[in-house]
C-alpha cells in the first residue's frame, strides 16, 4: 500500500509540472483576428469590422425582382441541383466526424467473450515445476474491458473544438454552394431573358424592313425603283434572319444551363419567352456591412482558421504525458456450469501515465507545422475578407456605371429611330436614296439590341451584388449580436431545420 501511494505521488508530481507547462503553450495558441474596413471607399457605403454572421437568414433575395417565373426556377434549384446535395452529404460527413470527437468524452467499454477448448502442454515453461500436469477442457471467459483518458490538459477538448470548427466550415461551404448556384441561375436567367429581348428588337425593325422592301418592290414593278434597291433589302432580311437564329441558339444553350442547375433533364426543360424584362431593384444608398459579414466564404474561412487554431493546441498536447485509467472485470471459468459462479469473477483495475522521452523530433515538428498551417488559414482568412470588400465595391461601381451607360443608350435609341423616321419618309417621297433608310436601320437595330444587352448586364450586375453581399440587402440584421459561440448540438439542429427546407421545397 506504501509503493501504490509512492506511485501515486510521483504520477500526480509529474501531471502537474506537465500541466504548468503545457498551460504556457495554450496560452501562447493564435486566436481569430479581427479585420476593420477601410476607412474610405469609392462608393457610399456603410462599414465597420468583420464578424461572420452567416447564421443569419437570407430569405427569398430574388423575389425583388418580382419575377414569378424566376421564383418557380428558384424552389426546383433549391431542391434539385446535385451540386447541393453533395455539399449537403460532405456536411453530413463533417457533422459525424465531429460526433467521433465528442465521444472521446467518454469512457469506451466493449464485451468481449470468448470460449476456447484448449489443452496445455506438459512441456510448457513454467515458474514451477508442473510435473507431467496438462489441463484439457473448456476456458470461458466474458469480461467488459474499459479505458478511459483523462483529459488533463484539454486535448480531447481540443479535438473537439477543432472537429466542430471543421463542422462549421462544411456548413459555410454548403450555404456557399447553395448562393453560388442560385445566383448562377439568377445570372442564366436573365441572360435567357435579354436574349428575348434582343430578339424582340430585331422582330421590330425586321417588321419595317418588310414594310420598305414592299414599298421598293412596287416601285421596281411600277418602273421608277431601282433592281439594287430590292436586292439590298432581301440581303438586309437575310441577315436578320441570320442573326436571329443565333440569337435563338443562344437561348436554347441557357435554357438547357437552367435545366442542369435545376436537376431536371434538358429534352424535358421548357422556359416561356417573357414579354419583358423585369426591374432592376433599386440598392441603398448606404448597404451596412452587417450584410456583407453573412457570406458564407467568410464564415468557412474563420472556421478553416478555428480549426487550425485547435490544432496547433492538439499538437503541442503531443510533448505533456497522457493518463489513462482501464480495467476490466468479468467471469472465468471451466465450463457453461460455473463460469458465473461468485468465485468466477475476476477484475483489474489501475491507471497508466504515458511520458514522451524521445521521438526523433517528431512532436516539435508536428507542432509546426500546425502552426505554419495555421499561418496559411490566417491569411486565406484575410484574402477572403479583402475580396469581399473587392466584390461589393465592384459590383456598386458596376451597377452605377451601367445605369448611366442605359440612360445613355435610350437617348440614343430615341434620336436613331427618330432618324430612321426621316429617312424612310424621304425616301418615300423620292427625295433621299434607299441606303439611307438601310444605314438609319441598322443603326436602330444596333442600339436597340445594345440596350437590351445593357439591360441585362444591369440585371445580372444586380444578381452578382447580391451574391457578393451574401445575400440581399433587404433583410432586417438583430442589433445584439450573440458573442458566444454555438453550441454543439446547433450543428445538428441546423441540420435538421435544413431539411425541412429540402421537404418542404419539394412540394
């Protein structure tokens, strides 16, 4: 009893030094920075420092474009594009690796029964002298083996935080997964859309040209046109029909891109023509950071550097010792008569203490290269957070500017038809040669379709702000934000509430 308290002493002598140390290296662990905006910008816009908020609901961000044609495209997306459902199923791996770590938080018990029919040698080496004994018969043996580690340090902790962290990353990642691909078919859509309406404008001044070469050809028959006059017209509807088969092959092209993101078959896939273009929505003139903290990129990246972080403390548990308590306990005996009699049983119990002395410099070199993986998931982090700023600041610039380009272009739409107006009434009374009627055209056609594909840009612009601000921008943001970090069990509620957004898409 005097050597187990001994042993005793030193094992709790050498658990404590260990744990002073390895106090100092957790204290020394990098933690998360945070990023401040720059204080001025280009466009006047609202910003203050970073902190990832993608919990936050995004809600339906396309119904701004009051477009029930695209909200119908939105729910088949949301419940069948298979990019989706493998970032879904990566998460489904992710949560369950962290449930691995968590169960280290428990002692592990497994019953292992056997039963052998077993006779021993009379040769066998023996302390004792067996004198020609042998045993032949039944050995049975049913005990329950348990280990447990004590989590003196906060390794097991560790692991668990970091598998978390890496759980939270794989959410991120599928939130980023599920913005990319909606605002890819947003995108698509639209383009479909402007395709139509510079098909629609070619139509139009097709129209007239028919009118002009009806005209011409009377004169040609009445015997004051001109043969050449004709045959510039018939190449003019030519050439038009030319460009609206090419205009028609594009749409089918990004129809058949719609269908693949909404998981349906192309052949099956069919999108009615709209008769216009909807809406550019109208951006805040002071669109507040808190929106632009709900994107997921950001959210994975501060979740890639937790991980990292916790790592680097798993690491450096490596260099302290590790205790274990195991044991088993159980019954032995001869035969199925008596193996559970009272004089069966049979249990050890005790701990161990596990010291590193040497490895070769295995655990410093393990320790860095956390910490260098760390360093990179430190700066990944803060080239996520300098593209969003980018993005957003890109994305307002661009809308901006293509809003003047459009205002622009319907000025100039409006002084080509009033010329092709003139012209086509001069030559009517003999007073202006065909070409300038030719010539007036193709400048109306040519500005018209520029400023459909100028409408569309807008459109697509708008869609491309509204992916960079995680989001749209006509969400209410909660004033206190919660500074503790979810709990473990979130993940799988999250999970849960996902779901049920899948179920309830699908109807």
């Amino acid at each position: 009893m005097t050597d187990m308290k001994r042993i005793l002493r030193a094992m709790m002598g050498g658990m404590l030094l260990a744990g002073t140390l390895a106090g100092a290296e957790t204290r020394n662990l990098p933690s998360a920075p945070r990023t401040e905006a720059p204080p001025q910008w280009k466009t006047p816009v609202q910003w203050r420092a970073l902190q990832p908020l993608e919990n936050l609901p995004r809600g339906e961000w396309w119904r701004i474009y009051d477009d029930p044609v695209l909200h119908g495209l939105m729910r088949s997306v949301g419940s069948g594009n298979q990019q989706l459902r493998q970032a879904v199923a990566k998460f489904d791996q992710a949560r369950a690796v962290a449930r691995v770590a968590r169960s280290r938080f428990f002692p592990e018990a497994n019953l292992t029964p056997s039963a052998l029919y077993q006779r021993t040698s009379e040769n066998m080496a023996s302390p004792f002298p067996l004198l020609g004994l042998s045993y032949e018969g039944w050995n049975l043996n049913v005990p329950v083996d348990f280990s447990y580690e004590i989590d003196l340090w906060g390794r097991v902790r560790k692991q668990f935080a970091g598998a978390q962290a890496e759980a939270g990353a794989s959410a991120a990642a599928m939130e980023s997964v599920l913005l990319s691909v909606q605002a890819e078919a947003a995108q698509n859509y639209f383009r479909m859309r402007a395709l139509e309406q510079e098909a629609g404008a070619l139509e139009r001044v097709v129209a007239a040209w028919r009118e002009e070469l009806a005209i011409v050809r009377a004169r040609v028959k009445a015997g004051t046109g001109s043969e050449l006059d004709e045959q510039q017209a018939m190449a003019e509807l030519e050439a038009a029909a030319v460009q609206a088969t090419g205009l028609a092959s594009e749409r089918e092209q990004l129809e058949n891109a719609l269908a693949v993101l909404a998981g349906e078959a192309a052949p099956s896939f069919r999108l009615e023509a709209a008769k216009r273009l909807p809406d550019v929505p109208s951006v805040p003139p002071g669109v507040p950071s808190d929106l632009l903290e709900r994107r997921p990129d950001i959210a994975r990246a501060e979740r890639a550097l937790a991980a990292a972080a916790a790592r680097v403390g798993v690491a450096s548990m490596a260099l302290y010792p590790s205790v274990r308590i195991a044991g088993n306990a159980g019954f032995m005996g001869t035969g199925f008569g008596n193996v559970f009699d009272g004089i069966s049983r049979a249990w050890s119990f005790g701990p161990s203490i596990s010291l590193p002395l040497f490895a070769g410099g295995r655990n410093r070199a393990n320790l860095e290269q956390a910490r260098a993986a760390h360093d990179e998931a430190l700066a990944a982090y803060r080239q996520s957070v300098l593209i969003a700023f980018a993005e957003v600041e890109s994305q307002l610039v661009v809308l901006r500017r293509l809003s003047e380009q459009q205002a622009a272009q319907g000025r100039a739409v409006a002084h080509a038809q009033r010329a092709a107006e003139i012209a086509a009434a001069r030559h009517k009374a003999g007073t202006s040669p065909y070409v300038d009627v030719l010539v007036a055209n193709r400048t109306v056609l040519a500005l018209e379709r520029s400023g459909q594909q100028l409408a569309g840009q807008r459109l697509i612009a708008s869609v491309a702000l509204v992916k960079a601000l995680g989001g749209g921008w006509q969400q209410s943001l909660p004033v206190a934000i919660p500074s503790q970090p979810p709990d473990p069990d979130a993940i799988p509620a999250e999970k849960s509430k996902l779901r049920r957004w899948f179920q309830r898409e699908r109807k």
